[in-house]
C-alpha cells in the first residue's frame, strides 16, 4: 500500500483501491490529490496487472463531499488566479480520465456525494449506493455552477431531471440516485467488504470486465421506492420553462413539499449561477463529454475572475454569516451578454495531455 495523508492507494491481487482519506472533511478533495489521483490512474491503465479500480472513501459519512473550496478563497487572497485556474484544469483532467477509462471502474458511494465528489464517481463506469447515500449538486448556492461533468451527467438522467436537480440543488437518497441513473447499483453498506473480495477475484480472472458486471449485478438489490418516480411528470413538465425565472415560477405554483423545498433552494442561490446552469443543461444536452468539459472549464475561469463565487465561499465557509450578497440579486437582472461573456472564458482553454 502507497501511503499519502490524504489518499490510500493500494493494489493487491489485479484490484487497485483508492481511499478518500480526509474524513474529518466528509473527505472533501485537496488541491494535490486530483494530481496525485490522475497519476495513479493513469500508471494502473498501462499496467496489465491491474484489472479492476475501486475508489470508495474513509469513514461511514462521506465518500466525497465536493472540493476543497477554501483553497480557491487562499488562492484569491494570494491573487494567484494562475494557481486556482490549474487547480480547476487538474480536476477535470482526472473527471476525463475516469469517464475514458478503459478498465472497470467501480465507485462505492457510502455516504454523502456531493460536487467533486461526484466528478471522480458518477463518471465512472459503475456506482454503487448504499443506504447511506446523499447526492446533490449544489453548486449554486456557493455561487458556482454544476461542474466536474455535469453538463455530460446530469443531462443523460431521465427526461428534464438534471435540469432540475443542477438548479435547486436538491438532495437525493439511494432510491432516487439509482433511479436517476448516477448509481448503477445498489448494496447494502454491510455487504460492501464482501463485495471488495469479489471484484479482486474477478480482477485476476480471464475476463475481468463481465466478472464485475456479473458481480455487482449478483450483489445489487432494489433500494426500494424512490419519490421521483411519481414526480417525473411534473419534473419534465418544469423542464419546458423558456428561462430559470419561469422555471422558479412553476416550482412556486406547485404545491408538493419536494417543489416547495426546491424553490427554497433556488431562491436562497445566486441568480447568475441559476441562469448559467439554465443555459449550460439545456444547450448542453447533445454535447460529448469533452466538449462538455471544456465549457466547464471556460466558465470556471470565468467565476474565479469574477465575485459571485467568492462571495459565495465567503458566506458558506469563511465567515460562514450564511448571508450571501449575490449581485444581481435577481434572475430578472441577469443580462444574455453578462452570460455570453462567462461562457466565452477568459482565453485559457481546457487541453489533454
């Protein structure tokens, strides 16, 4: 086993494991382990021994609860926008690493999934809930935007949901996340040891992708009955909205306690975050998964340019006074050339080594 602080890295018998390893953090990522991540993954691709990749996180509470974000506010301090730019470069590298790679990638989502967590999970191959799992995007309320693939993600779960869950930033169970299709399985959290065991005997065996699949489909139960499932209709029809503003309007008008709760949670977001998701999962719904990318990228170094962002880490995590100051401070406001401008980036454009 390789020891780092803040990342377990083993491989035994054709099964490589990485362990998230901050829990203290709900093992939110450091800015140096995407690197350190991308590395090994990258050198575990090109070793035949290698058959199968697990990633799963320490603790009972977390797999991954987003990024770092107070590194971004250090760097802002610092005036080092270079260095928060490559931060951002470093972790969608590794997103795309994850959702090109050519071995079986299995991520264990014990506990809560959040932003970047979900960008070194849900591009994976195959996810695994368990009882304990909590999936949001809630990027918006930090002044943000949904990214580390979203715009990808999010737009392939059924009908107009990415939509939905990129702007109110509602939080999923495991019967909702595997019914959105951001895991592909669920299993019992008591049962994910044994599960280990197998997926490093099919890793040595002749085929080691069919093995994985047939075990983690021999494992998998029903996680019971998820509420999106009778909300979907209503969901797709919010989905229709021209713009955010009609978008909330319509959450408003409902009266179900999720789409009162939802409305809650965009009213509390930054209205330029809501109106750049509106515009990022509805054009970016036939883009391919770089493409994709890359216009994550050019809106991030967009934001880290700008306030909105800051004044959202500000709020939520520095001062944590949870009274952000979002200018403007209405979707009404929102210029199309404001957007058209963030969209467009700031000249440094997302490359693949």
């Amino acid at each position: 086993m390789t020891l780092n602080c803040e990342t377990l890295f083993d491989l035994s018998a054709g099964l490589g494991r990485i362990t998230l390893n901050r829990p203290r953090v709900l093992n939110a990522l450091a800015p140096d382990q995407f690197g350190r991540i991308d590395s090994c993954l990258r050198d575990w691709d090109r070793d035949d021994a290698v058959g199968v990749v697990v990633i799963d996180g320490a603790g009972e509470r977390a797999f991954c609860a987003g990024g770092d974000i107070r590194a971004v506010w250090d760097g802002r301090l610092r005036g080092d926008d270079a260095g928060n730019r490559e931060l951002f470069r470093a972790e969608y590298r590794l997103d795309r690493r994850i959702h090109h790679y050519r071995k079986p990638y299995v991520a264990l989502l014990d506990g809560i999934v959040m932003g970047g967590g979900a960008g070194v999970s849900v591009n994976g191959r195959y996810r695994v809930a368990t009882e304990r799992t909590l999936f949001a995007m809630p990027e918006a309320a930090i002044g943000f935007f949904p990214d580390v693939g979203a715009t990808h993600f999010l737009s392939r779960c059924p009908g107009r949901l990415g939509l939905f869950l990129g702007l109110t930033g509602t939080r999923l169970g495991p019967a909702e996340t595997v019914s959105a299709g951001l895991a592909t399985h669920y299993v019992p959290a008591e049962h994910l040891d044994e599960l280990i065991a197998v997926l490093r005997q099919a890793a040595v065996s002749g085929d080691p992708g069919a093995a994985v699949a047939e075990a983690l489909d021999s494992f998998h139960r029903h996680p019971g009955p998820s509420w999106l499932d009778a909300a979907a209709d209503t969901i797709d029809g919010f989905g229709q909205a021209p713009d955010p503003g009609e978008y909330l309007a319509r959450l408003q008008a409902c009266d179900a306690e999720w789409a009162s709760a939802a409305a809650a949670s965009m009213l509390a977001a930054s209205p330029t975050s809501l109106a750049i998701a509106f515009r990022q999962l509805t054009r970016g719904r036939d883009l391919g998964f770089d493409d994709a990318i890359r216009q994550e990228f050019r809106l991030a170094c967009s934001l880290l340019r700008g306030s909105e962002f800051h004044e959202g880490i500000r709020a939520l995590v520095v001062d944590k006074d949870r009274s952000p100051r979002w200018q403007p401070a209405v979707l009404t406001q929102i210029p199309q050339d404001l957007l058209d401008r963030l969209f467009a980036g700031v000249g440094d454009e997302l490359t693949f080594p």
